[in-house]
C-alpha cells in the first residue's frame, strides 16, 4: 500500500468553470479514484486561486466586494464539481487563513533568507495570465503587444516591486529538468530547458503595490505590497495539505504529490515552484503531470477567447456525469492539443459506453435473469475470454500508472467489445445449457466494469449492484474467484444519442 496526492491548479474564480477546467479535474479525480481502489492512502486537493487583479477587476466590474464574489463562486464550483462526481478531499480557497498564513510566513522566510529584494519594475502584463511577458514571448498585432496566449493587447505596468531572486536557482533548475525524472511527458522539460538556455533565469516580481492592486495577501515585511497571485497561489499545493500547521499530514502527503496542469501554466509550475521550493527546503514534486488544451475552431477554449463550452450543457446532452467523464479521458491527450467536437464527442458516446459497455450489461442480465433466474454459478472463465481479459487488465494498469487514462479506458473497453462478439458467436439465448457462457459473461463485465469504476463510477457502481459483485483493487482480480452471482435486470445505463 503506498501513498498518492494529486492536485489540480486552483482555478481563477472570475467566472463558472467550463470544459477545459472540467478536463482537468476529472482527469485528477480518475487517479485518484484509482489510487484509492488499488488501496493506496489518497489526498485529492483542487480549489480556486481568489486574490489579484484579475479576480479584483471583476469584483469591480460587477459591482460587488472581491470577498463577496469568491465566496459566491466557491459555491458554485463545488456544485460544478458535485455534478462531475470529482470526489475531492479538500477544496482549498487562498482566502482560507491558514493558507493566508503559509503565504506571508514563506515570503518573510525568503525575505530573511536574502532571497528577496526592493527594485523598480517595468513591462508588459497580461491580466488574464496574471503574467509579464517579454519581447521574445508576445505577438505583435497592429504594432502593439498581444498576449499569445489570450491574443488581447497587453498592459504597460512599471513600479517599484519586490523581487524574487529566481535568477540564483538556474543551476540547480538545469539539473533537476535535465536529470530528474519529474516532468510527464518529458517534452515539457526540455520545452522549460530551452527556454532557460535562450533567455536565462531572471528575477520575478513578487509583489504589487497595494494602491493598484489591494486584493491579496499583505506584504508582511511591507504594507504597502501585497504578494503576486502566483506565489500566493502555488503555496496552496503545500498549505492544503499541513505545511506550517499539521507537518504530519504535510509529510506523510508531500513525498507523493502528482501536480496535474495544462501546458499554459508549465513555466510557473517548474521554473518558479520548483525554485521556491527548492528556497524553502521544500522536495520538489514527485511528478508534475501536463497536459494540452482543448482548442475549438483553432483556439484555445477559455473565458477569454468568448469559445467556452459550458459544463452544463454537455452534462444534459451526455445524460449526466458519466458520459461527460468518459468522452473527456477519452481524447485527454498530453502533448497534443485536442479540437473539440460534437460528432467525434458524441460516436465515442454511442460506440462506446452505449453500444458496447451499457449494452453488453443490459444483455447479460437479461439474459441471465430470464434463462438462469438470475442465478449464475461457475468455476472457470472460457479461455476465449480469460485470454482477453488478463491481457487488458495487464494493459490497463500499465496504463493506468503511467498516467495515460485514455489507453486504460480502451483497454477496459476491449473487454466489453470480446464480450459483444462472444454472445454473437455463442448465441447463449439459443442453447439450453448457457450458464457456462453466462457465468464467464459475467466475469468479463466484472473486469471490464471495476476497470472503468474510476472513470465512470455511477454506472460502474450500478452494473456492479445489479450482476452482483463488488467492485475491488484491480491489481488483486482474478479470473473464476466468484463461485455465484445473483443477478438482476439492469437499467439501460447509457441512452443512445440521437443525431
Ligand atoms: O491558471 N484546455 O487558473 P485558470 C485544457 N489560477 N485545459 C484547460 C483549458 C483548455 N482549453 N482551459 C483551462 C490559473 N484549462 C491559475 C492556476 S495553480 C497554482 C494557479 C485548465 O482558471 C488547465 O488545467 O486560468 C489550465 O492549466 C487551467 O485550467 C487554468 O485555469
């Protein structure tokens, strides 16, 4: 039994999650959902990121106090995450005082360290990343600098800051990117490496003055600065789990930690944690675990790009969580980004769970209630089908802890669709003995079914109920350790999308 903590990014709160942040999430809920099935002690954190300008200007924008705002969209995104099934174990807000505390005890600790220092500061800034950018790194549209990532003009800002000295840990980064296995996948790393290489590590601004920007954490060697959002928010990672206030907790979830990102937020989560934690004597991460975006018509889908596709929607027309879930781990891709679309979203919906998996339990049961009374006994799986299974059990936790979802969910599927073609070949409705058939039926959707719990657990949850097993650790299944099922008629547990 082993140990697991993965987190999500804390999500900006100005306004409801969508798809890509759904993306995410699910994806960090399906390992940990995992990890807890193969019996590993799990701490699942996500939570939203609610201090600096950008969560100030909307306050502002809507007329509200910032407070107000980020306490009424915590509420909102625990009920976008409740409808999803993201079994979390702690949502954190930045707001949360234990957290206010880390923070200004981890700048002051930097401050006495030397590592921080007063300096005058200019540059472009995009709001919307809560970032600087330099000349290298913006787009140029109609001779003014544009955010690449936002393509909306950029902000001129020049003050006096605090700074971060960033610029002493380029040694140390170089080495850990270069010869530490941290990264997932590896292009990531060498991505940052280049980018060290070409620019070199300059100091980072900390801090903002607080006649611009008064929502945030206040300086506590300074009251006139309050810390950036971004130092403010990577602490969650830490604060979430004890760090400065139960270091039991802390220690026994840090050495475990998987970070799961987007791409867009990779030079924060490597250049800058891995150095602020390297200045707080902190381990770096066990894994930082990046993936692409989910673009739409070519751009990135964000709040921003006016591109959104919203929870709610999909949630109705994949009739609930499980069909969402499914879809996104799925086509959840890595290094590649991915386009969204209704057609290809909705043929893996009926391909899959409806035609393949949701039926193949609606047919077994049936069958094994009408033909068997619902009572099914055997000893041994037909080789045609135990084959099948042990191979995509071994393929699927392979998969699986190696963080790829979406070759697990095939190989669970495989099951399914040797299963299908099984009952065709076997016609068990015609013979007059067909328990021998029914009974390695049922073994089969038994494996097929705990593979997918982690990815669709309230249909995984009620196949199990109505064949009549349990759903346990996969890495302990064995074909034939079931001596009798009691079966009962299942609901159809995906309806076909109509097109
Ligand atoms: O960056 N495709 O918050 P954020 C895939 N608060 N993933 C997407 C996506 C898309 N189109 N759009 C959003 C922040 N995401 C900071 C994080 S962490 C210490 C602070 C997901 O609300 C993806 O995980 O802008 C991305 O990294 C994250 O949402 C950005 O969320």
């Amino acid at each position: 039994m082993g140990v697991f903590y993965v987190t999500t990014p804390i999500y900006y709160p100005n306004a409801a999650p969508h798809i890509g942040h759904a993306y995410t999430t699910i994806y960090a809920d399906v390992l940990a959902r995992y990890h807890r099935l193969v019996g590993d002690d799990t701490f699942f954190l996500t939570g939203n990121d609610e201090h600096g300008l950008k969560l100030q200007r909307a306050a502002e924008r809507r007329g509200v106090h910032p407070k107000q705002l980020v306490d009424e969209m915590a509420v909102l995104y625990k009920n976008y995450w409740r409808m999803l099934d993201i079994s979390y174990d702690h949502f954190i807000r930045t707001t949360d005082d234990y957290h206010e505390r880390v923070v200004s005890d981890a700048i002051r600790r930097l401050y006495d360290k030397g590592l921080v220092y007063k300096d005058s500061y200019s540059g472009w800034y995009c709001v919307d990343c809560e970032k600087f950018y330099s000349s290298g790194e913006y787009e140029v549209i109609d001779g003014k600098p544009h955010c690449p990532i936002h393509k909306k003009p950029l902000e001129w800002l020049e003050e006096t800051t605090y700074y971060f000295k960033l610029s002493e840990f380029e040694d140390y980064l170089i080495d850990v990117l270069k010869n530490r296995d941290i990264v997932y996948p590896r292009q990531y790393a060498v991505e940052v490496l280049r980018k060290i290489e070409k620019e070199g590590l300059v100091d980072v601004s900390i801090a903002r003055p607080k006649e611009r920007v008064w929502w945030g954490i206040p300086v506590p060697f300074d009251p006139e600065y309050t810390v950036y959002v971004w130092f403010d928010a990577l602490l969650n990672y830490v604060s979430g789990i004890g760090y400065g206030w139960d270091m039991e907790k802390f220690n026994k979830y840090w050495p475990a930690v998987h970070h799961v990102i987007g791409k867009d937020i990779l030079w924060f989560h490597t250049a800058i944690w891995f150095s602020v934690l390297h200045a707080l004597e902190i381990p770096e991460p066990r894994k930082l675990i990046v993936h692409a975006f989910l673009i739409n018509r070519g751009l990135k889908i964000g709040k921003s790009s006016g591109n959104v596709i919203a929870i709610e929607d999909l949630l109705e027309h994949y009739n609930g969580s499980d069909g969402v879930r499914y879809i996104l781990m799925r086509v959840f891709n890595h290094g590649k980004d991915v386009d969204v679309s209704n057609q290809v979203f909705d043929s893996i919906y009926n391909a899959e769970l409806a035609d393949n998996y949701g039926n193949l339990v609606r047919r077994v049961s049936v069958m094994a209630e009408k033909r068997l009374g619902g009572k099914v006994s055997g000893e041994t799986v037909d080789p045609e089908l135990a084959e099948p299974m042990e191979k995509a059990l071994r393929e699927y936790l392979e998969a699986m802890d190696s963080y790829d979802v979406s070759r697990a969910a095939a190989a669970a599927m495989e099951i399914a669709r040797r299963a299908n073609a099984y009952i065709n070949e076997k016609r068990p409705w015609e013979s007059s003995s067909p328990e021998k058939e029914l009974y390695s039926l049922l073994e089969a959707l038994r494996y097929t079914t705990t593979m997918l719990y982690p990815i669709i657990p309230r249909a995984a949850e009620t196949a199990a109920q109505h064949l009549g097993f349990q759903i346990k650790n996969p890495r302990s299944l064995v074909p034939g350790e079931i001596d009798a099922y009691s079966v009962k008629r299942a609901p159809i547990l995906f309806k076909k999308i109509q097109g």
